[in-house]
C-alpha cells in the first residue's frame, strides 16, 4: 500500500506492508490519497468524528501543482475523484 499526505505546504509519502508493519497517522486538516500496490490489499480508516458528506472536499491527483508519482499507473479511480478540479 502507498499512501501519501499533502498538507498543501509540503507532502510525505510512505510505503506501508505486513513486512515493515509500519502504520501512519494524518492529522486533520491533511489531504491524503493512497494506492494498493498488491491485489489483496486491506484498509483500515479510524476518525475523529462522524463522515459527515458536506464537509468532505478533496484534491485531483491529476493536477500538476499536486505532482505526486504513484508507483504504479491509475487504472481504477472513482467518478467522484475524478470529477474534483484543478487547485487554483
């Protein structure tokens, strides 16, 4: 699993595995997408409050101001994060 963070002022990616069994922690307030690297792949999300869908907004992981390098291609993306524009 590949995830990264962006905290719109700078950005920290990490590669998390059952072999480095490392975990991460992202604060509220940071943008964070992530990528399976493996077809077996499991998440587990914890929050500090309930998904409320209004509040929710997100960042393209097209967008050239972004940059992030996947590992691998994006071959599988919802319609609702594609459809998130540009940042301005």
């Amino acid at each position: 699993m590949f995830f990264t963070t962006i905290p719109i002022t700078s950005d920290k990616s990490v590669e998390l595995s059952d072999i480095n069994n490392k975990m991460l922690y992202i604060p509220e307030g940071f943008a964070h997408g992530f990528q399976a690297l493996t077809n077996n792949a499991e998440i587990i999300y914890f929050n500090t409050q309930f998904y409320h869908p209004e509040s929710e907004s997100g960042v393209n992981i097209a967008d050239p101001k972004v940059g992030i390098q996947f590992p691998l291609d994006i071959n599988n993306q919802s319609d609702k994060d594609k459809s998130i524009g540009f940042l301005e």
